[in-house]
C-alpha cells in the first residue's frame, strides 16, 4: 500500500475510534503489514474494540434537579405485589410537581425481591408514571457481574437512570479500590446514566469523598445519593467535582434545606412519599429565595422524617401514608408493623408538626 494512502487510512481510524497514546503506537506498527486485506481485518478489529471501550466518550447530559420519591411498595396479604395500590399511589404522586420517581430504593423493599419482580415494577411503575418525569432505577447487587446484568434489564424495562448500592456484605474487602472498580465495570457497560448510592445506616459503608471525586469524571457516572447526613461531606464533594458533569442528590429530607444552600441539586427523600408536596414546596422556597419559609419548613419535616427513616423505618412509613391518603400496606417478612406504642408515637410526632389532625 502507499505510504501516503496509508497514514491517511491511520489518521482517519485514530480519530473515528478516539485511540489513545497506546492505540496509536498500535497503528504505527501497523505500518508492517503488507497486504491491504491485512490492513483492512485488523483495522476492523480495533475500530470494535475501540467502540466497546469507548461507549460513552462523551458526558451523558441528565439534569437531576428536583426532588424524587422512593417509592415503596404495596403489598398485598400474600406478599405480592398489589398493582391496584400502587396505580393509586402513582396518580397521587402524579399530581405532584416530583422530577421523577425512585423505583428500588431502599424504601421499596427490593433486597426481599424476585429479579422478576424487580424488573416487573420497573416496568409498571414506568407505564404509570406522568409525562415528563423521571424514572431512577436501584440496580445494586453485592456481585459487579449481577449488578452488570441488572442495570442492563432495568435499562430495557424503560429506567431513564441506575442508582447503584454499594455492595457490603464483605465490608472487610470494600476497600477504597474496590469501590472504585466496581462502579467504573458498571459505568462502563451500562446504557444508561449511574447515580452512586451512599446509604451507611443501612450499608455500614460510607462511600469515601476521594473514590467518588476519582469516580465523578466518568463520563456515565453523572451523580450521587449520600443518605448520610454529613453536610461537610456533601459540601466537599459538590466542591471537588464542580468542573465536572456531577450531580449531589440530599438522600434525606431531614437536611434537604441545607444541602441546597451547599450546592446539591435536589434529594431523594422517603418522607417526600407522604409528604411529597411539602418537599417540593422547600425546594420552590429555596430557589424564590424565601429562605425563612425554606428554613421554617426544614424544621418541620425534620422530626416526620427521622420517624419514617431511622427510628421506624419502612414500617412506618407505609403507616403514614395509610394515615395521610396513601395506601402504605403491610411490608414483607421479616419487616413487621408497627406495635400499638410505636402508631402512636408516631401520629403523635405528625400530629405535633401539623401534617395530622
């Protein structure tokens, strides 16, 4: 082949296959072969590799403002998944100005799920949901290959976006590194956009600031949802990734107004499943400026939402929004109701608030 047809043909597949330094000293040596079918088998060759490795070149752009519900979900006597419920729920939460919906959070129960039934209300809470909105998908599994698997289906079953766990049952071995390619293997083979998922209450493992800085320019790692109520963490993070495409979601309502004030862009909130509009409302607050009425409605869901998080969990959640127009249901074994005493500590704390008569 002539020497200039050929750096031209070299030129050209650097650039459609994005090599970097080691590809190109790859195709300089291609300068060896000596027939142009060779040329042409291993210029095909690397152009496919080139294109696996390279799937997502450029940042996946997905504003994450706003604020999303975890979703639970309703179970009937037999443990299954009661369809009729959840449609109810679904056109009450419609009427509400969410950006989305969280569907697998851990306020859904799904660690007491199928694969099937995963997957199933991915796609039936996707068929339910209003125009324009959101749906965030929680793929996590302990195993990388299964949450591989599980963000490729959830993708298929309509999720806009994967919010992934941190695996935790080996916590001695979830090393900073090995964090950090566990999401990237993720990352890399997934369709659709990963949101980290911090969540320590419930993990027992806080997600460093360092490995989610490294993992921030990603180019389909494009947020997180810290539960962990650290605001210097957020504020740090939010500090550190500000020259990439990132995005920090507060994972509580309890510091929802401070995290605004720090730069996050919105939060995933399970108190916002019974008291959607009044998280929504914080959120109007805070972007008109109104920050005495911000501040004074923090104040007030702070106390709700430690009842229906960390002192009664899911449990008490559904028992709220069976009190406030919701239909909350039983959650599955070995999660139980909550006893006499703790409905009323719990209508108590509502009712002290405002938000029960």
């Amino acid at each position: 082949m002539p020497l200039p047809i050929f750096a031209a043909l070299q030129v050209t597949l650097c650039i459609c296959c994005r090599l970097d330094a080691f590809g190109c000293v790859i195709m300089m040596l291609m300068s060896r072969i000596s027939t142009t079918r060779n040329f042409k088998q291993l210029c095909n060759t690397i152009k496919c590799m080139s294109a696996v490795r390279y799937t997502h070149s450029h940042p996946v752009k997905m504003d994450l403002s706003g604020i999303y519900p975890p979703i639970t979900t309703p179970f009937d006597e037999s443990e299954n998944i009661d369809w009729i419920s959840l449609k109810s729920n679904m056109e009450k939460w419609n009427t509400i100005p969410f950006r989305g919906y969280v569907v697998q959070g851990s306020n859904g129960e799904y660690v007491y799920m199928t694969v099937k039934e995963r997957l199933e209300l991915v796609a039936g809470v996707k068929g339910m949901m209003a125009e324009g909105k959101l749906l965030i998908a929680g793929s996590g599994c302990e195993s990388t290959s299964a949450t591989v698997q599980m963000t490729k289906d959830m993708a298929d079953a309509g999720a806009d976006a994967a919010l992934v766990i941190t695996p935790s049952f080996y916590k001695s071995g979830m090393t900073d590194e090995a964090m950090f390619a566990h999401f990237t293997r993720v990352a890399d083979t997934s369709a659709i956009p990963i949101i980290l998922y911090s969540v320590p209450s419930n993990t027992g493992i806080d997600l460093s600031i360092d490995v989610i800085v490294r993992l921030s320019s990603h180019p389909n790692i494009i947020g997180l949802k810290d539960s962990g109520g650290d605001i210097s963490k957020l504020g740090a993070v939010v500090h550190k990734t500000q020259n990439n495409t990132f995005q920090v979601l507060a994972g509580s309502a309890s510091f929802l107004y401070p995290a605004y004030h720090i730069g996050c862009v919105g939060g995933v909130c399970a108190l916002a499943n019974v008291l959607g509009q009044e998280c929504c409302d914080l959120e109007l607050f805070f972007k008109l400026k109104r920050y005495d009425e911000a501040e004074k409605l923090q104040k007030k869901l702070i106390l709700p939402n430690l009842d229906v998080t960390r002192r009664f969990g899911v449990p008490g959640l559904k028992q709220a929004m069976d009190w406030l127009g919701y239909i909350g249901g039983a959650s599955r074994l070995p999660l139980l109701p909550l006893t006499q005493n703790q409905q009323d500590v719990l209508r108590k704390d509502f009712k002290k608030e405002g938000f029960l008569e």
